[in-house]
C-alpha cells in the first residue's frame, strides 16, 4: 500500500530533480519555446514542498490535491494549469483514504492525464507532455500498479519519441517544421515526474 | 543585464513602478496593478495580463481611458489566476470585468481559471481573446494565432468605451470587433535574453533577420540575408495586407521589439507609410514607439487595425496612462 510519506517522497524527488534538470529543461525550450520551462517548474515544486511541510496531516489524495493547487498559484505559463489539472484531479480520484493500492494510484493518475488533455485539448503525437504521460499511466495500468519501473521506461521513450515531431500546441506549435528535430520540454519534465514516481517506489 | 539577480527582476520593476507611478496602486507581492480611483462607479473595468518582458505593455497601459488593472506574470510566462483573481475583485464596480487575454496556452488556460474563481466570488467576467498575428498559420489542430501588437487597440479602444459607460456585453463587443480587424507581422534582427538563461534564446548571425516573430523570443518561420528598411517594410505590410483587406483608413502601430532605436523606427515608418500609399491603403492615425516588446530583442513589428468612424473616436478618446497619454 502507498501512503502519505510515499507521495511527500514522490513531490521531494519531483522538486529536486526539476532544481537539478532546470538547465536542461530551458536549454530544451530555447529551442523550441521561450527558455522558462526549467525555472518556473522549480519555482513551482518548491512551492509545493513548502506547502506539504507545512501539512503535517493529510492524506494520499488530499496531499496531491494541495500540491496542484500550489502549481496552479505559482507556476504560471500552461505548465502550471496542467501539471496542477494533472495532480489535483489524481488526488481528487484518490479520495480520502490513508492509504491506497497502487492499482488505485494507476487509475487515478489515468483520470489525471485525461483531464490534463481535455483542458490542454492536445493528443497523443502533437509533441507535448501527454506523449510520456499516456505511455506510462498505460505501462502502468497494464501491470495493475506493480511496474513503476515499466512506467518510467514508457515515459522516458515517450518523451525521446517526441525528437522527429511536429509540435501542434503551445508555443512551439507556431514554428510548425522548426520543431522537428527537438525534444519537447514539457514531455521532459513529464518523464522526470514518473521517473521520480519510480523512486520514491524504490523501482528506479 | 541591468538587474540583481533574476528570480527578482519582476518584483523589483514593480517596486520601480510604484514610485514613479503615484497614481497606480501596485501590490509587489501579489503582482496587481490597479488605477487608483478602482473601482470606478458604474464602468466596466479592463483587466488584463500576461508574461512581463512586454513592457510597457500591460501595466503601463492601466489608467483612466484605458486597463483598470494589469497582472503581470514572470518573465514570458503567464500570471496565475490567483493574480487576475485579486485585480478582478479590486476593480469591479458592479458593472463587471472584461479580461484581455492574449491567445497563448498559459494565458488562456489561467485566466479562464481565473474567470471561473472570479464568478464564483460573484464578478460577472467576460473574455475577449486577441490574436493578430499574421505569420501564424491558424488551424484548428494548433494553438492559433498569436496575440501582439494588436493587443494595444483592444485595451485602449475598448478601454475607452468603458471609461464612456459602456454596458459589459458593449465593451466586450468593441473588444472582439477590434480584434477582428487587426492584423500584425514582426521581424527580428537580433534575439533576447531572458534574465533566467542570461544568453540569447535563439541564435540569429549579424547579416540575418528573421520573419514572423512573435514576441517571446520564439524563433519566427523562415530566415533571410538581412533587408533594408524598405525592403522589410513591403514585406510585413504585404503579409498584413493579404490577411486584412481594409475597404477604409487604418490606424498604424509601427512597433519596436525593445532594442531597435526610435531613429530606426521612424525611418521605418516612412516605409511603412509609402507602401501603404502605393497599396491605396488610407492612414487615420499612426503610433510609433516601443509599445508591445520582447526584452531586448531588435526588430520591429507594424498593426494595421481598419477603423471606422465610432472605433477612430473611441480611439482619439482621452486616455492617461504611464505609456499613452493624450487629450487630457
């Protein structure tokens, strides 16, 4: 079973590796976006650990709740609706039980990545961070919760298939073929997150 | 870069507003920038916002005649809906609030956040998106197109509606009728620097410029040997022209990107001026300045926006902000 210090440890990891990774996640949207990526998504996850050290109660799903909303206030661009849409609505499927299954953790990141599409209005293939977020809530439903290691592998080629696309959404979407070629940041920093998931798992 | 370090940049240019500005109440901490005299009894209020590095854009533009409040988000990154939340409540006088949103993803993901929040604390909001920016091809499978210098006609034409009285469901129309007729296309001759990566976002050799840019430092659709301003000017007034056929007078906005001299933007202009008479294209009013920037990109951008007789009155309306200031 997964409880509260399993995610407190996944949103630690997740703010570490986003301060470690800032760099190269702006190199990556210099390339094909406006070079911020890197240092709003730090502002961001440290925001968020404040905020869980400042929670000393709360459960599996109230904790992913309240770190979406500390997204949404202070991350700013699209990066924060989404990612914030991402974990508060998982959260949200979570309930308020004090631990959960990781099957129920698999299903609810699912309704989290479905919300992130609907309010983004992207799908897979238009080069965003939904290409390594649907390939590793898929690796990981499919092994009902037990392969978070599967899942962060998903995420990582996910995110490495995005090189040859063409962007469709954002900012890099204006530069049509220009794109092609690049990595998307936000499918970076999508497979930080599960490879961060991974960890605090002890998968990766 | 004439800064501290950058994670301050934004706070510490409000800081800088506020003492100069008296006449604007400026919240650092929550980034808000309100007219003093908010909330006007009986107006509607304008409320906008977007990434600073657009300066004087947005909150140089708050003021009688024009915005009642501007939020300011990081450097090329949309404010959060905490933000538009708070300008919302600050300004709204009962007569609700017109959000001017530029057509970028973040902006239109937060600010219809915001707009939800605002309504649930009882401030009827509308939204007007903008979106002139010609060297986007529009699709539906893509964002669309950009909102640049376009952005200024909307705030001040529809600004001045609102300062007239005009009812929420009026100013919200003049809003979107603006927007539909302007259209804008900008070229770079240098990159920008964000202070957060401190070197150039894209890399443009001397001798080259680059066309249809927006104002991010995104790098534009296609890469030329360097023009002069002449050549540059029938290019982008032709790009313009083959998307907005004005039957009437335009109003001029010959933009710059932050790091082109006032010297260079009137020459241009000039330029802009004669193809417009070569395309039979008559000109009511002309602004040229710094207005709708990208940090210190060089290059410029022109906004051809058709007038008619009620948008060029509104228009010539008094306004009285830190950027644009006539008739009173």
């Amino acid at each position: 079973m997964l409880d509260a210090d399993f995610f407190r440890r996944w949103m630690t990891g997740m703010a570490a590796a986003v301060d470690r990774e800032a760099d190269r996640l702006t190199e990556l949207d210099s390339a094909i976006g406006d070079a911020d990526h890197g240092a709003n998504l730090r502002r961001g996850f440290a925001a968020v650990v404040k905020a869980l050290e400042e929670e000393p109660s709360g459960t599996p799903g109230s904790l992913l709740v309240l770190a979406g909303r500390q997204l949404i206030s202070t991350v700013g661009g699209a990066s924060g609706p989404l990612y914030g849409t991402l974990l508060r609505r998982a959260g949200k499927a979570l309930g308020d039980a004090a631990e959960v299954a990781p099957v129920q953790l698999a299903e609810a990141l699912r309704v989290g990545v479905a919300a992130v599409a609907q309010l983004g209005g992207a799908k897979a293939g238009d080069k965003t961070m939904l290409d390594a977020l649907e390939p590793a809530v898929e690796a990981l439903a499919e092994s009902l919760g037990e392969s978070f290691a599967a899942a962060a592998d998903a995420a990582d080629q996910g995110a490495l298939a995005t090189v040859p696309m063409r962007a469709r959404k954002g900012r890099a979407g204006y530069l049509g073929e220009r794109s092609v070629g690049h990595q998307d940041p936000g499918a970076a920093s999508a497979a930080l997150l599960v490879a961060t998931l991974a960890a605090a798992r002890g998968a990766r | 870069m004439l800064i501290n370090v950058p994670e301050t940049v934004v706070a510490d240019a409000l800081r800088g507003m506020a003492a100069a500005h008296p006449e604007l109440t400026v919240d650092v901490e929550n980034r808000v920038v309100v007219r003093r005299d908010a909330p006007v009894a009986g107006k509607v209020a304008l409320v906008s916002g977007g990434g600073s590095g657009h300066e004087p854009l947005h909150a140089g533009f708050v003021g009688p005649g024009m915005l009642a409040a501007a939020c300011p988000g990081e450097v090329f990154t949309s404010p959060v809906p905490d933000q538009m939340v708070r300008a919302a409540a600050a300004v709204d006088s009962g007569h609700g609030v017109l959000f001017v949103v530029k057509n970028y993803t973040g902006d239109v993901l937060n600010f219809e956040m915001a707009a939800e929040l605002a309504e649930d604390e009882g401030v009827r909001v509308a939204r007007v998106l903008v979106d002139d920016d010609v060297a986007v091809t529009d699709s539906t499978y893509t964002a669309g197109r950009r909102g640049t210098g376009g952005t200024l006609f909307v705030e001040k034409i529809a600004g001045a509606a609102a300062e007239e009285g005009a009812p929420l469901e009026r100013v919200e129309a003049i809003a979107r009728e603006v927007n539909a007729r302007c259209r804008s296309f900008g070229v770079a001759l240098g990159s920008c620097t964000t202070p957060a990566k401190g070197s150039p976002t894209f890399d443009l050799p001397p001798g080259e410029l680059e066309l249809g840019i927006g104002i991010h430092g995104e790098p534009g659709r296609e890469r030329r040997p360097m023009m002069t301003s002449g050549e540059i000017a029938d290019l982008a007034v032709d790009a313009v022209l083959e998307d907005l056929r004005p039957g009437g007078p335009v109003l001029v906005l010959v933009n710059g990107m932050g790091a082109t001299p006032l010297l260079e933007l009137y020459g241009f202009n000039a330029e802009v001026q004669r193809v417009l008479g070569e395309r039979g294209v008559p000109v009511a009013r002309t602004l040229v300045g710094s207005y709708v920037t990208s940090l210190d990109m060089a290059g410029c951008s022109v906004t051809l926006c058709q007038a008619d007789e009620e948008l060029l009155r509104l228009w010539d309306a008094p306004v009285r902000t830190a950027a644009l200031q006539w008739g009173v």
